[in-house]
C-alpha cells in the first residue's frame, strides 16, 4: 500500500528549495492531489484521514500566517460515501473534482460545485463529452475559459490514462422563459391582461 504524501519547494536563487513535508503527512493515510487558490492563501486536498464521510474526501486548510491551520473536510454537498479526489479551482469560484459517489455514467466522472460564500453548492455532473463510462479525471481549465484538458482511461486511447483537450463554446439559448406580475406604478395594483414588450438589445428587434 502506497501513501500519498505532500511536499511544497521554494524557487529560490534560480534552483528549487528542498523540499519541505506537509504538516498532515502520515504513513496511516493519503494527503495527495493538491489544488491551491489564485492568492496561494487556501489550499484543497484529496484524504482518506480519519473522520471522513468516505473513501476519499475533499479538505482545505486555510494559510495563517507563515503555516496552516486545521483540515476542514468540505462536509455532505461535495463528499459521499465513495471517493472524491483531483479538486481544481477554476477562478476561485468553481471547484471541479471526481467522484465515483455521486451520480454519473460510471466509474469516476468529473463534477463542478459553485461557491456560495465559504461553502460550495451542489455539485453538477459535466456529462458527455467531458465525462464517459471510463474513469475522467484530473481536469484544468484555460485562465481564458476557451478550452481545457482532462486525463481519461476511455476506449480509442493510446494508452492506460490519457490526456485530451477539450473546447468549450459559448452556451446560447434557444429560448428564453420570464415570468412576473405587471403592477401599476402608483398603486401597485396587478394589472390583468397587460401587454409586455421585449426588446433584444442585441438585435434590436
């Protein structure tokens, strides 16, 4: 059984430091996967410690002054009872992971979580393309949004685990549904059988 272990180095003086163990490190369990925020202040971690609500978890610890202060598993919307590891931060605003608990086509699938103040929201299965009945994992986004690359054992690769480049277009909508209440100005009162004009500002029309 191998321990996943973490080790951080300084580029100093155009060579690399030695490097330097984390503080969670232990041989009765894995600290891998690292992920760390754009202000290098909080840092995301793949663990089987202790404590957890599965195989693998998603943890963070916060910088406080020159050290880190205490593991902080993610908690029930992010970790299940299987393994979630490979977290990435994309704009500090999206966390994308993989996990084999959370529903998806089978074996690990690649999921994105929106951040809602200090916790993160449901996560969303990327669904195909991005995600196939084969283990998807590892992915990383362009700072542009234009394009990623994602690491997958599907069929019609070279080898055991590949690397794929992805594109990403621009969503656009078909259609678009709004609903509210027409309300006079003064009154406020509900103006029944009111016609609503919409104007796209795009098209003019």
């Amino acid at each position: 059984t191998n321990r996943l272990k973490l080790y951080s180095s300084s580029f100093e003086d155009d060579k690399w430091t030695e490097p330097e163990p984390f503080y969670l490190n232990s041989e009765a369990y894995s600290i891998g996967h690292p992920a760390l925020s754009a202000d290098g202040q909080t840092l995301y971690f793949a663990s089987d410690m202790p404590g957890g609500l599965g195989g693998t978890d998603l943890y963070r610890v916060k910088r406080i002054n020159d050290s880190w202060g205490p593991a902080e598993n993610l908690g029930a919307a992010v970790n299940t009872f299987g393994n979630e590891m490979f977290p990435y931060l994309h704009n500090d605003s999206i966390l994308y992971f993989s996990s084999d608990g959370h529903a998806g086509l089978g074996s690990l699938d690649i999921f994105k979580s929106l951040k809602e103040g200090e916790s993160w929201g449901k996560p969303e299965n990327m669904k195909a393309p991005v995600n196939s009945p084969a283990d998807d994992f590892g992915i990383v986004i362009h700072s542009s949004g234009t394009e990623g690359m994602l690491s997958s054992n599907r069929p019609g690769g070279k080898g055991e685990d590949d690397i794929y480049l992805f594109k990403i277009s621009e969503r656009i909508l078909d259609s678009v549904m709004i609903a509210g209440v027409v309300r006079d100005k003064e009154s406020m009162e509900t103006i029944k059988n009111a016609t609503v004009f919409m104007l796209n500002t795009l098209s003019n029309e």
